[in-house]
C-alpha cells in the first residue's frame, strides 16, 4: 500500500514539474522569458499580429478573437468579439481608427471595427471559402480581400458595398497588398503567381 501511495505521489509531483511552468507562462508575460524576449502573451492559435499606424497598439488574430493590446504596458484594452470561427487575418487602417479582420471556417465574412469604442462598424459578406488576406487602400477607402475561394474582392469602406470581385488566380490568395498611389494592388497566391491588379481598369499583369 506504502509502494502504491509513492508510486502515485510521485507521479502527480513529475507531472506538476513538467505542466505547471507552462501553464504560469500564458498567464504571467514577464514568467520565464526565453533570452532576448520581453513578453510572453498566450492566447490560443495565432494567425496574425498588426502594430497600429501610431505604433501604441497591436492586435492579435487567434482561434480565440481578436486582442488589442497596449504596447507600453503589454496589458490588453479590448477583445473583439464577433467572428464565429478562426480570425485568420487582421488590417489597420492608414488612420488606425478602423481595423478589418478576415474569417475562416463559417461565414468567411470581413468584419470592420472602430478601434476608439471596439464596436464592428459592418460585416463583409460574399466570399465563398477562408479569408485569407486583408488590406487597406492608402487613402483608407478601400479595402481589399483575398481567399481560398481564389477571388480578390474590393470593398467599400464606408458603406461596406462590393465594388468588383478580381477571378485570375487558380490557388487560394494568401497575400495583397496596395501600392502608395492606391491604383495597383498586388496578390501572391498558391497557384505561384503575382498578380499586379490595375485597380482603374481592373487589367492584370502576371
């Protein structure tokens, strides 16, 4: 009996060494710190992080939603709950008033927030697999979305309308991105291409 009871105990306190250090480092961001790291955030599975135009904020895409976060004090100052599934991917505007985030798995919807109240301003809807990209226009007008679905769709920002939806690319677009004179947008892609995008005339140039 003495055998079993040191068996057990001395199971329970091996196990303690092995998951008790992990489980203090998602909640403590300065506990154990890898060398030449000053935070350690844990918040489920990470798709993306964006610092803010202003640098004072970052935002984080998870499995969870999405969290702002201060870049000062490394606490959190908003969760932006809303998305049904997986955030694969986030946006801030040129003013960094407005922030996009892209989904997966449900609706494949492109959510817009107002960063001062952390309210969603209007959902994107049209895309017909995982959002795989989000970016703004430079003037903030505008903004684009790539996704499994092997589309590019542009939207408008204010009125959350479907301006003109790009079909070239054969694999999911994982990347866009708009040039500083708004007219050209960029889209990598799985099925090895670049595409440049006119977006004035919607020609395209492998």
């Amino acid at each position: 009996m003495k055998n079993r009871s040191f068996i057990i105990f001395s199971i329970l306190y091996i196990l303690s060494i092995l998951y008790l250090p992990n489980v203090f480092a998602q909640d403590s961001p300065q506990f154990s710190l890898p060398e030449g790291a000053t935070a350690r955030l844990g918040k489920g599975y990470i798709s993306q992080i964006q610092y803010s135009p202003d640098g004072k904020h970052f935002a984080v895409a998870s499995s969870i939603s999405i969290w702002l976060y201060d870049t000062a004090t490394y606490k959190e100052i908003a969760l932006l709950t809303g998305h049904t599934r997986n955030v694969t991917c986030i946006a801030f505007s040129p003013d960094g008033k407005t922030f996009a985030s892209g989904e997966g798995w449900a609706d494949y919807a492109i959510r817009l927030w107002d960063i001062g109240t952390g309210e969603q301003k209007q959902a994107l809807k049209g895309h017909t697999g995982d959002v795989k990209s989000v970016a703004f226009s430079p003037d903030g007008k505008t903004i684009a979305s790539g996704s499994a679905d092997n589309t590019i769709r542009l939207w408008d920002v204010a009125t959350g309308k479907h301006i003109r939806t790009f079909k070239e690319h054969t694999g999911d677009v994982n990347s866009i991105t708009f040039n500083t004179d708004g007219r050209t947008l960029v889209s990598g892609s799985s099925d090895g291409t670049i595409l440049l995008w006119n977006i004035t005339t919607s020609d395209s140039t492998k």
